[in-house]
C-alpha cells in the first residue's frame, strides 16, 4: 500500500455520490458512478467515478480493491457501448496541480462523439 493521501468528504463529487448535488446520471452499480460533466468539452464528455473515497488515478490503483477495480473498468466498458464511442474515444485522467485537476476526487474523462484533436495541445 502507497500512503493514502488525504481525502476531502466535502469535495464535489462526494456530494453527488451522497445525493446531495443531482448530476445526468448514465451509470450506476455498486462501486461506481459515471455522469455528464456539466461543462463538456466534446459532444460526448462522461465523467466515471468510484464511490470510494479515492483522491486520483495512483491512490485508486494502489488502494482500491480488486472488486472496485474492476467494476472501475467494466463500467467504462458499458458506458463506451451504450454511448455508440465505437468511432473512438479520450479516457483522460487528471492528477494533482501539475496535471490540473480541479475535483480531488479520482474520476476518468470520457470524451467523444466528435474527432478530439491533439492529446496536448
Ligand atoms: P478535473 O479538472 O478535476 O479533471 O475535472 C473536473 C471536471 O468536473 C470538470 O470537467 C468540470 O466541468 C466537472 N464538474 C465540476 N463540477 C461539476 C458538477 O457539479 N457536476 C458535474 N456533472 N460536473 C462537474
């Protein structure tokens, strides 16, 4: 186990996996949450969540449980069929000040439904 970094209940989408915030719900099961970010960047822009408290990409890999991670997974897997990304998709992850990320909660960027353009602009 890597050291778990220090995780804030009052964060944005702790609200919404608590029902206290509503989102565009598309996905739900046990161990995750996935949903329209409400200000998209393509004409596809899904976020994908974790219900566990995971602050990014390297806690959730290091910290999550092989249910979790998997469900993690297979939920996107879901989530590209229904949503016909067959064209392709972006699955971007943003961590800590460096990569911008603004919601200190781990969530996956599913974006598409249009030609995205260069990785880093
Ligand atoms: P980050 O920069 O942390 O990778 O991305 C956070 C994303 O969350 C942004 O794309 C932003 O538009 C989205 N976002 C922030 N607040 C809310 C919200 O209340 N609801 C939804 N659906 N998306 C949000």
């Amino acid at each position: 186990m890597t050291e778990i970094k220090k995780y804030d209940n009052d964060n944005i989408f702790a609200k919404i996996i608590r029902g206290e915030i509503p989102c565009g719900k598309i996905f739900e099961d046990e161990h995750v949450l996935a949903f329209y970010d409400i200000a998209p960047q393509a004409p596809i822009h899904i976020l994908v969540i974790p219900k566990g408290a995971y602050v990014d990409l390297a806690d959730f890999s290091a910290n999550a449980s092989g249910d979790e991670i998997t469900a993690f997974h297979r939920a996107v897997a879901q989530i590209v069929k229904d949503h016909d990304l067959t064209a392709g998709f972006r699955a971007i992850s943003n961590a800590g000040g460096h990569g911008g990320q603004e919601v200190p909660h781990y969530h996956l960027h599913i974006v598409g439904g249009a030609p995205i353009g260069a990785m880093i602009p």
